[in-house]
C-alpha cells in the first residue's frame, strides 16, 4: 500500500508547482514509507512521463517528426534560419533540446552530492519556502505575454534551461520555476505551461536510464510496481489539466499557502522530534 501512495504523491506533485522530489524526502521521513530505492522512483517517473505523452501527444509527435526531418535538411546544407523559418515545430524540438543541456550537465556532473540531499527533510522544507517564494512572486509580478511558438527565442530557452537546472535540489519545483520564468520572458501562460511539461520527458528519461542499473536488486511485486506506475500516470494526467487551469487564472499562488504550512510543520516537527 504505501508503494502505491508512493506512486500517488510522485504523480501529482511531479506537475503541480511543490516538488515531488521534496514530498518524497519529507513522506519517507514522516510517514516511514520504506522507499525501495531509486530504481524504483524511475519507473514512477515512467509513469508520469506517459501522462505527458498522452496529455500532449499530437504535439509530441509533431516535434519528434520535425526535429529528425531538420537534421535530414541540415545534412543537406540547408541553413537552421531557413529550417526554423518553414518549420515552427523544428524550432520548437531544438530549443527543448537547449532547454535541456543546463540541467543534464548540472545531474550529470553532481548527481553523487545531490543524491546525499534526498534524505534531509530539514533541507527539503527550506527549499519549499523558497519555491512558495517564487510561485507568490512570480505570479504577481509575470503576468505572462503573448510569446508562442513562432515568438520564442533561444535566449528564453536557454533561461528556461537553467530554471530546470535549479530544481536539482530536492524541494525545489521544476514545473514551478520553469514556467515562473517562461512567465518572465512574456510567454503565453498556457505556453509556458505546455514548453515546461513537454521539456520533463527528456530530462526525466535521462534521470530514470541514470537509475535503471539499481532495477535488477528490486524485490518488489511486479504487479505492485505496475499499479503504483498506473497511479501516478492518472494523478500527473489529472494535475497537469488542473494546473493549467490554474495558471490561465493566475491562482498558482494557492500553492505558495500550502508549501509554505508544509514547510512550517516540517522544521517543526522535525527539530521537536529532536533529529
């Protein structure tokens, strides 16, 4: 049971602005779920990358085409103005991709230290408070543009890129920060909530491969480990719909109230338990 409530609190805090990788420190600290390792946090993470496949699989599908169709006609010599120009799609899959080098060079190259920050609720909670931070000022202050898929720049995908690198921190939310600062270069609120999302599937399949080798100590159910990928595959289906909604009614600081009480309880408790 408890790896299923695993899966649940994986797949609606992986999208809703608070941080999975923060409610799992602080549930496996609190709640004493045993945790079956980070093999097992992967096939999770599976899970909610199949509820972004499924939420946005035309755009998915326009991407992946244009993206290898790109490459085919920069072979040819064509130039990457001319591509982008006759192909928004094209433009769209290489500015993911540079969206994506910060925060694969940044996991790739301290993931051994990050990895020690998983098991300090008192670092966790912190850095909820600075996520609750950012959601209440960026939501007052970005009210967002009218920057699409035609008006997106490199400059603002590199700035997204480095927003998703931050979030390495456990605590941190990668969805929160990467729209907060969509918001911030004028991008469209829905936008920037579909570039963020669609821009966790390789970032998230690159962590997941990174933890796979761990898969063959597991001694888990395999019917267990399947449910609990099911469960968090509909609750991240179900919280990306809701916080889109959200963000178009600029409410996203809602959560900074509720991060802000976790955190509060979280030090609390933890410094009265005497840890």
């Amino acid at each position: 049971m408890s790896l299923i409530l695993l899966g649940l609190i994986q797949g609606l805090t992986e999208f809703f602005p608070v941080s999975s990788s923060g409610h799992l420190v602080i549930a496996k600290y609190f709640l004493k779920l045993n945790l079956p390792g980070a093999a097992f946090e992967a096939f999770l993470h599976f899970g909610t990358i199949v509820a972004v496949v499924v939420l946005f699989r035309k755009d998915i599908k326009e991407l992946v085409i244009a993206f290898f169709d790109s490459i085919y006609n920069l072979s040819r010599g064509e130039k990457i103005s001319n591509i982008f120009k006759n192909n928004l799609s094209s433009k769209l899959a290489w500015y993911l991709v540079i969206s994506t080098i910060p925060a694969a060079i940044i996991g790739y190259t301290f993931s051994s230290y990050f990895e020690m920050l998983f098991s300090e609720p008192i670092i966790a909670a912190f850095m909820l408070t600075i996520t609750g931070a950012f959601l209440w000022f960026g939501n007052k202050k970005f009210l967002g543009g009218t920057k699409n898929i035609s008006k997106i720049t490199c400059k603002d995908a590199i700035i997204i890129g480095v927003a998703q690198a931050l979030a390495i921190f456990p605590g941190i939310s990668r969805s929160g920060l990467t729209v907060i600062a969509g918001l911030s270069r004028n991008l469209d609120r829905e936008f920037a909530a579909k570039y963020s999302f669609i821009l966790s599937i390789p970032i998230i399949i690159g962590a997941s491969i990174f933890k796979m080798g761990e898969m063959s100590s597991l001694n888990i159910d395999l019917n267990i480990m399947v449910l609990s990928g099911l469960v968090a595959a509909i609750s991240s289906y179900g919280a990306m719909k809701i916080f889109i909604g959200l963000l178009k009614n600029r409410k996203i600081y809602f959560f900074s109230y509720y991060l802000w009480v976790l955190s509060g309880l979280t030090i609390i408790i933890t410094f009265v338990k005497g840890r």
